[in-house]
C-alpha cells in the first residue's frame, strides 16, 4: 500500500504547482490559460476562472497528500515523492505556458 501512498503523494505534488500560477494571476486580476479557455489550453481564461481553478487544484493536491494516506515530512520516500511532483509539474508548466508568455524561445509558439 505504500506505493501507492507514493504514489498519491506524487500527483498531491503536481496539483499543488498547478494551482500556484493560475491562483496567483487569477488574484493579481490577470488572464492566463485554463483548461475552460477557447482554444483548450491556449485561449485566456478570466482571473475568476484562473482563482477558482487554483482553488479546485489546491483541493485536489490536499486530498490526495493528506487524505490519500498518512503523510510524513520527516520520511524522505514521502518528501522525495510531494517534491517529485512539484519539480516535473514545475517545468512542464514553464514548457507549456513559456511557450505563450516568451519566457522559453526554444519551443515556437
């Protein structure tokens, strides 16, 4: 059961770093993309939409991290796991929306 505990804590991770840029740009009153945005994924979304799927995405990262199992900070498989999201959602997410705001010029828009 505790890989998948592992597991778990992995995607908690994920959402966690989701949340983060669409929360905080919703909240700073500025557009930003959303999977709710015409075209998916690369229109702009409203702040409220942005704030309100921050929100969701938040929700999500504390069930799957807090509910999913007994999570532990002092447990380095937890920690590594949480972390492990966090890092891979972390630079999809420069992959993805770089690619939109010019901060990745590797990758044409």
């Amino acid at each position: 059961m505790q890989s998948l505990d592992l597991v778990s804590y992995f995607f908690g991770g994920a959402f966690f770093t989701n949340a983060v840029p669409h929360f905080v740009t919703g909240v700073a009153g500025r557009a930003f993309q959303s999977p709710f945005a015409k075209p998916r994924g690369k229109g702009l979304s409203s702040s409220t939409v942005n704030v309100l799927w921050g929100c969701f995405n938040l929700v999500v990262a504390y069930a799957l991290v807090r509910r999913a199992g007994d999570f532990d900070w002092r447990l380095t498989s937890d920690a590594t796991a949480f972390g492990s999201g966090i890092l891979l959602m972390g630079l999809l997410c420069a992959r993805l929306f770089g690619r939109f705001h010019g901060s990745d010029k590797s990758t044409p828009a």
